[in-house]
C-alpha cells in the first residue's frame, strides 16, 4: 500500500447480501460510492453538516456544482462476505486530468485483508446553471496533491 | 431514556437520500433492520464471524431457523437529514410473546438527538426443516431479559 | 376486492431477495412505494413525463409542495417470492382526513394470488416555502372519492 | 441496432433517484442486472418460477452452479431521468470464452431514446460444490449463438 493511499472503513449492511448469500456486486459499487463521499465529503448541498473529511474535494464545490460519475469499472476478485465488521477499502487517485479525476480502489474484507474487488471511477464536476462541465481548478489540484499515486 | 435501552450507531449512506434530498422513508426500515442486526446480531447461518452482539439472541438461534419480521410500524416524526455521522438508534424490547417478540425504536439525528422516526418490530423464528414457528426459548427470555421497558 | 380498489402491477427485482431466498421486509415498503406512485404519481417536481397515473393526486399537488410519509404500517402475512411475474398490489384510500391521507394495500404473489402483505400509509402534503402541511382540497377529495374504501 | 440485440424494458423506481434527482450511477449498475435476469432469465436455485427467458442461459445451469459478476464497466453518457415509463437496455453478448461470457449494454431513455450509458459484464458459472469455474458448455454456446455481435 503506497503512502498516497486513504483507508475507509465501510460498514456493510445485511441486507447487502443477496439471495447467494455474499454481498451482492451492484452493493460493491454502492460501497465506492460511501468511500468517495468518506474520502472527499458529501458533495456540496447535498444532506447535513457531519465529520469533516481528509480530503474534502467534494464539499468545497462551487455552488450549483455536482461531483458527477462518468465511469465506474469494478473487477470483482473474491467474494465479499457480509460481516458487522466494515469492509476496508483502500482509496487512493489515479489521475488528474483537465475535466475530470480518476479514482482507485481495492476492496478489502475487514478481518482477513483478502482482496475482493479492484475498482476505479471517472469523476466530472458539472455546473448545472451552465450546463458546463468545470476544470479542476488549482485549489483542487493541491488538495487532491497527496494522492496520486505515482506522482 | 429507560435503562433497558441499548444505543446503537447506525451510519447512514449517500444514497439513502431520495430525490427530496432526506433520508427516504424506505430506507429508515433499513436502517431499523441495521439496528436489530448489530443488537441482536447477525440471524445464524448468514455472513461470518463479526464483532458480538450485546444480546445475541439472533446468532444463537437453532440450526435452520429464521428470525422473520412478521410486522413493520414506523411513526415519521420529522424528516432525517442525511449526515456522515450515524443515526442513534435507541431499541429496546417491547414484549416477549409465546412465540414472537416485539422490539421498540426511536430514531434520533445523529448530531442534534431530534426525534425522526418512533418504530416497532414484530419478530418470529421460523424452524425451516419442520415448518413451524418456536416458541420463545428460555436462554432467549434470559438473554432478552433486562431489555424488556417497564418489565 | 371491492369496487373502490386499483390494482397495480409492481414488477419485482432480482436485488429484492435477501440472503433467505425471499423479497427483504424492507423491500416489500419499496413495493408500497412503487404502487403508490403508480397509483398517484410521481409526485410534482421529482422525474420526467412518463404514464399517466389513474389518481394523479401525487402529480398535481402545488409547486414546492413534497408527499411525506408520515406512517408506514406492515403486517407481513407468508414471503413474497421472487418471480419475473409482478407482484399484484390492490391499492384503496382507506380514509381521508382534514390534512392527510390514509392508503390501504393488499401485496399478493403475482402467480398464485397468495396474501403476502397487508399494510397501510399515511400521507400529508408538506409546502415546503410556508413550512406548513396543506389541507386535502376540494379537487383532491374529488379525484380521490371512487377509491374510498366503504364510503 | 444490430440484428443480435435483445430489447429489454426494465422499470425504474421513484427510489431509483438520488439526491440530484436522477437515477444514481449505482442503480444503473442494478438495472444491469435486472436486464441479465430478464434476459437470461434468474439463476437456478434462485425465486420461483416466471415467465421464460428469451435466453435461458442462467435458469438452466447445473445444480449447484452461481452466475458470478467477475467484471463490470458503465460508461454514463447523459444523467438517466426517472419516469413511470421503462429504460430501455440493448442487451447482447460481446464474447464467449472458454470459461466467461462478456455481455453488452447500451441503456436508453424510455420516450426520447437518449443514449444514458454503455455497459459491459463478465460473467463466469462457478460450481459450489467443486469449487471450480465451470467451462462454457456447448448447450450454452448454442443458446447464445444468436446474440454474439460480429459472430
């Protein structure tokens, strides 16, 4: 694990499982989805003031802004069984690039570190009254800065 | 709050928001099943090993039996704001019946304690392999024992 | 089934079942959910143009005004299989009151008519800019005067 | 649209929307899935009986055997909108390989026909009882002959 790696913990649900009995692969996309908003916040005006995040790209959008998921691309690698302990994921960013920022995942059970899904997401800020997408700006760039793996 | 009250943190998830932008109402029935979950523990036979729950009632449950929800009833008492801090669920056990059980809820924010849902559950444990319901055991009246409001 | 009921078809999902091989308690309220706005409507200001609603009491309440859940009630009478058939739900008023709104269900195995659910709803109609609950109008009362069951 | 595609209208759900008010990505992964089980129709072992499948490759899979996600790639083109009306999901195979089959999706708004994402899962048949993966068999190749793109 490289030192630009952010660990989540996500707490799984039981009703996460499916009727095969381990967490099912569309609920492994819904546990990215908790990871980024632990990581970088809930995205500005969405839900209530709450713990400040690492790295709080997400709450600090300009108004009007949603954090927008371009591509999502899991490679599931063992099953993840459901347990009240949370799964570990490791979040990290694969990329910044003009209009959007890629992010890393790898899945972890929360007891025995196995590694269940490999997983990254494209993600794009769109202003809704201008119906643009937004560049990253600079003060994007230096929070996201301790994460690019790579770098 | 009575001393047979167990408090129970239940993290909220980013897509527990419906398009009204609050916890939706479906999803608050979740988060009742998350609190009897880590009560009670995770129902035998489903998922690994995890932290123990303080009244295990459900992990101890004979081989083949299930813990089934026989009735649902929520009051909505103000909206849930979703937040990345837990909900606090305060659950309790309302009655112990021949063959069910009744488990109590209140459901408050997180940050601010506002009551947002009062709930209650009728629980039954249904013996697969022969068909019927079972009765309420004597270790489980044991282990239910001190908390049972008003007992 | 009296004169007064609509029955709406509410296709199943594959995701419904949980890790005992039957639809999740929780989802058969997401199957309530899905009748209603069947029955009423996508509620005015959530989602595009779609079907017309046979009751479209949902679909023509004033601006900013939101449908809130205030009770949910579920008396869970045999599991609801998984089919690729819908399951059938008879949906009726149960009462209207001065400023809300109770629904009846009845939720039935969509192949073989078994009795799953019976449960019930209670809706107010919140404006959110006067943070007031609205009475029942005189145009809602007439829109919903066929459906009132034993009127 | 290529004479080896497969049309499926999956309904979406009022809870399908996030707090943005459009289907959320993650539930676009789901409605994957529910064209899958329409398609294929819901793996053996798993709900009880329904309408056939147009290609029963799932229901007809030795005892024993689950239909696992390996890999799943969605690249969203335009924010999918909620409506009473169903997405429309092209669905075909991409590739059969010794052991996995690759499906494709193209998911369509219902009315206007907008392009909302294009989709790709591996899948692999693993035998519980084995532990092992199974080959792709000959029955199934025939079964899923008409639905390669570019055979």
């Amino acid at each position: 694990m490289s030192s630009e790696t952010l660990v989540i913990d996500v707490p799984l649900r039981w009703g996460d499982m499916d009727a095969y009995g381990h967490v099912n692969n569309v609920q492994v996309v819904r546990i990215m989805e908790e990871a980024r908003v632990a990581a970088f916040g809930p995205p500005a005006g969405t839900g209530e003031a709450g713990f400040e995040a690492p790295v709080p790209v997400f709450t600090e959008l300009p108004e009007g802004t949603q954090a927008l998921v371009a591509e999502n691309h899991v490679k599931y690698r063992s099953p993840l069984a459901y347990r009240t302990v949370p799964a570990r994921v490791e979040i990290w960013v694969e990329k910044v690039a003009a209009a959007s920022l890629t992010v890393g995942y790898a899945i972890r059970d929360g007891v025995d570190g196995r590694l269940c899904a490999e997983a990254s997401t494209v993600l794009a800020f769109f202003h809704e009254p201008s119906g643009r997408l937004l560049r990253i700006s600079a003060e994007q760039r230096e929070l996201l800065r301790g994460y690019v793996r790579g770098a």
